[in-house]
C-alpha cells in the first residue's frame, strides 16, 4: 500500500504510483493478459489484486512494451 508523505519523502512514492498506474493501464490493451484474465477461475497461480492489477503469485504481469518496460527500470 503506497501512502502519501509530504516533501522530499514523497518523491519516490509518486515515481512507484505513476509506475503503477502505468502497468496497469498496458495490461487493460493487452490481449494475452485479458485471455489470463477471462480464464481467472482455471488459472490457479494468477490472480487480480485490488487494483485489478494481474499478478502470478508474487510477481507482477508486465506486458511486452519496450517503452513500459525501459520506464519501470528507470
């Protein structure tokens, strides 16, 4: 759970929301992660956070996008 912190502090929380926000709206145009999705009740190692966010157990689904992911390791 990202929670905000005024100042300086608040810097690096505002980068990983952005980051967030950014992974979840590349799964929401990505045909391979909606067939994961729509087939939720046969995929036992996937699931939806509250964020519906796609995650196979503890690592996060990021879409094949160079420019997402060339982001997200910046």
């Amino acid at each position: 759970n990202i929670q905000y912190h005024p100042g300086k502090a608040n810097v690096v929380a505002d980068a990983l929301s952005r980051k967030s926000g950014m992974i979840a709206e590349a799964q929401k145009g990505d045909n391979e992660i909606w067939t994961i999705v729509e087939n939720l009740d046969e995929q036992t190692e996937f699931r939806l956070d509250e964020d519906d966010v796609l995650w196979q157990g503890t690592r996060l689904c990021v879409p094949n996008d160079a420019s997402l992911r060339e982001a997200l390791l910046t």
